[in-house]
C-alpha cells in the first residue's frame, strides 16, 4: 500500500512548491517526460489531497485513459491520501463514456484531439477532477496539466476548467500552478 503521511506529503508538497517558485521562467522542454511513475503519482495524490467533492466522497475511483507513460504505479498500487482510499483502473476509449459516471478523477495520457475535446465538453459542471499527462498549455481541457519545469516536474491549472468543476481545490494549489502557467 503506498500511503503518503501528513508529514512526508507536507514536505513533498512544500519542495514542490519552492521548487516551482524557485524559477523564472519555463523551460523549452514540451513534456512531462522524465519521471518516474511514482514521482508522478505523488504528484497527483498531492492535487487529490487538496480536493474537495461536493458529495464528500472519500473513496474516489482514478480511472486512466489513453496512452500514458506516466500510469504504472497508480494503476499497480493501492492509494491512499490523507482521508482519500483510490481505486485505480485503466479505462478503453470505447469505454469512456459509459464510465465517467464513476469516476472521481481522470488521468488523461495520449488521446484524440478531437475525442478529447468532445469529452470535455461532456464533463461540464460534473465532480470529477481531471489531470492531463501532455497538455502543456493546459489552456483547454484538464484542470491540471503536469509539465517540464527545467527537468523537473511540475503542473499548470486551468482555472477555467476548475470553475466549471463541482470539485473545490484548495486555492494555495491552484495560486501555485497558475503562478507556473503565467511565466
């Protein structure tokens, strides 16, 4: 079971924080690429962290869609954070729809532009958080978008997707990420 402790995800979050802010300006790398599974993953679980649904939900499902590079220790771990238990599973494309339903969270890898977009025009106003592994403007789409930030990892926030969301995120998180997105 991977379980993050208050005291290690404080400290995990307060690195990404001052290593985020620590920097100018973006790098000229376009993804993010490099990591490892689980950096990404406690990544992630941070932003789940800070994440409120309207229903109060503490058991989430995180269900992964399209070709990701970064899915492997979400997908072969049990989760937990803070109050939150994760179930995570990989969901088809052809699936997706008939899913979303049941999902909290969305970590969407490669996908269709076109597909994409039409699904998130569906997602409108629905309690389900969601993280792209390779839209690095985050302009449109996913609520977060992770990114190369000078070879290490990071995340932008689209407050526009996060507005028309039912989740609430504490606003520390997304003052951060829209701190990176506007540089």
């Amino acid at each position: 079971m991977f379980e993050l402790s208050r005291f290690s995800f404080s400290f995990a979050m307060g690195c990404v924080m001052f290593v985020m802010l620590s920097f100018s300006t973006l790098a000229t790398a376009n993804h993010a690429d490099d990591y490892p599974s689980q950096e990404v993953a406690e990544l992630i679980l941070g932003i789940i962290h800070f994440s409120r649904w309207p229903d109060s939900k503490k058991d989430l499902q995180l269900c992964i869609v399209g070709e990701t590079k970064h899915a492997d220790f979400l997908l072969n771990t049990d989760l937990t954070v803070g109050d939150y238990h994760i179930d995570s599973q990989w969901i088809d494309d052809a699936q997706l729809l008939e899913y979303v339903s049941l999902c909290q969270v969305i970590f969407f890898g490669h996908y269709n532009v076109r597909q994409i977009n039409d699904f998130y025009a569906q997602l409108y106003g629905m309690p389900v958080l969601t993280i792209d592994e390779w839209n690095e403007d985050c302009r449109i789409g996913g609520m977060f978008c992770l990114h190369n930030n000078q070879g290490r990892l990071g995340f932008k926030v689209n407050l526009d997707a996060v507005g028309r969301s039912q989740v609430r995120v504490q606003p520390n998180v997304l003052r951060l990420g829209q701190h990176r997105a506007n540089k």
